[in-house]
C-alpha cells in the first residue's frame, strides 16, 4: 500500500472517530479536503479540512499536534486557546494554533445560524491531527 493511500485511510479513520458513533445534530461536521505531504519538507504533510457548525455547536478541549491555520467562511465563530483571549471570528477573519496550544474554546457564535470555516494544519506525517485534552 502506498505512503499516500496509507496516510489518507489515517486521515479518514481520524475523521471517522472525531464525528462518530454518538453523532448528534449538534456536533460539529469535518470534511477532509485534501492531505498532501511535502516532499520539500521531510516528515510533514498538510491536511485542510472543513468544520461545520451547526447552531449552538461545539468542540471538546482537545489540542492539535500542528500548525493549525483557520479561516471563517460562514458564520461567526468563538475560538480561544489556553493562556489566550477569547477572540469571536466572522468571514474572511483567521486564528493561529501552535502544536502545542491547548484549544479550550471552539464553538458557533450563533444559536439560529450555523457556521463555517476552513483549517489548514502543518503536521507530522502519520500523526493524529485531533486528540482530546483537559
């Protein structure tokens, strides 16, 4: 099996476990769009993904072993990490995450409208882009 295939069924089975099995109408979509690794950068690769937010949504504590790039295209979002300000986000504002910022805040500004946003994450290859924190 290639490298790449290998590393998207990774990508895929991480996306699998962040938004299954107890789904509800309320938790937060992710859509992989793309995984690519650099071959001018030994041992990285990048993924973008989307994350919808339904109305009232939100993430858990988690942490993002990454350089996470986040840019608002619906919606408007409220992101904090630990140590940091509470910032709200509306279309066309980005947010920064370092690989080891503690991301406590991650949720839909809006109870009636749902929201949207594009993440981009420098990472090691083959490592989980989501794991849980406290």
């Amino acid at each position: 099996m290639s490298c790449l295939r290998t590393a998207s069924l990774v990508l895929l089975a991480t996306v699998i476990a962040f938004t299954s099995p107890a789904r509800s109408a309320n938790d937060p979509v992710v859509t992989p769009l793309m995984m690519k690794e650099l071959a001018d950068i030994a041992g990285k690769e990048v993924i973008m993904i989307t994350v919808e937010y339904p109305p009232g949504a939100a993430d858990p504590v988690h942490r993002h072993p990454a350089h996470g790039f986040i840019y608002v295209l619906e919606g408007s979002i409220v992101m904090q990490v630990r140590g940091g300000k509470e910032v709200t986000l509306v279309p066309g504002q980005t947010f920064y995450e370092g690989p080891n910022d503690v991301h406590t805040v991650g949720r839909n500004a809006s109870s009636t409208r749902p929201a949207k946003f594009l993440v981009l994450l420098l990472k090691d290859r083959g490592v989980d882009f989501f794991i849980p924190a406290e």
